[in-house]
C-alpha cells in the first residue's frame, strides 16, 4: 500500500490554520462583536464583514448593514 505524502508546503495545512492566522476574526473577537451589535453602526459592520468566515453570519451582517444604510438614505 502506498503511503500518503506528506504536505509538500505550508499552504497544503492552510485549511488546519486558526481563523485569526489566515486573517478572519477569532471566536472571540466575533462574540464581542456580537454582544454589541444593537449599537453597532454601519461601518462598524462594514469592517468587521471580510473578517467573517462563517457564512450564515456574514448574510446576517450583510442584511442588517443594508438596513442601516437604506434607513438612513431613507428608502
């Protein structure tokens, strides 16, 4: 039987990287962020979305941003 490779390079381990390693936020800066957000104003969101990995959450910020900003544009 044919033994597996080994990685050849760190970018073949990147999906084993913690989050904050490959840029997004951590659980615990997500969770501080979240415990906020009633007071969270649009850019806050709007800085803190390309540090979400998580899917589901990332829509959920993206929907409350657009209402944040259609309220204030007034539409």
């Amino acid at each position: 039987m044919n033994e597996p490779k080994a990685p050849s390079s760190p970018a073949c381990l990147a999906h084993e990287a913690d989050d904050a390693y490959m840029g997004f936020a951590t659980k615990a800066e997500v969770a501080a962020f979240l415990a906020g957000i009633d007071t969270a104003d649009a850019e806050s969101i709007r800085k803190m979305l390309p540090r979400i990995r998580d899917d589901v959450l990332h829509d959920e910020l993206s929907l409350r941003l657009r209402a944040i900003e259609s309220a204030k544009s007034g539409t």
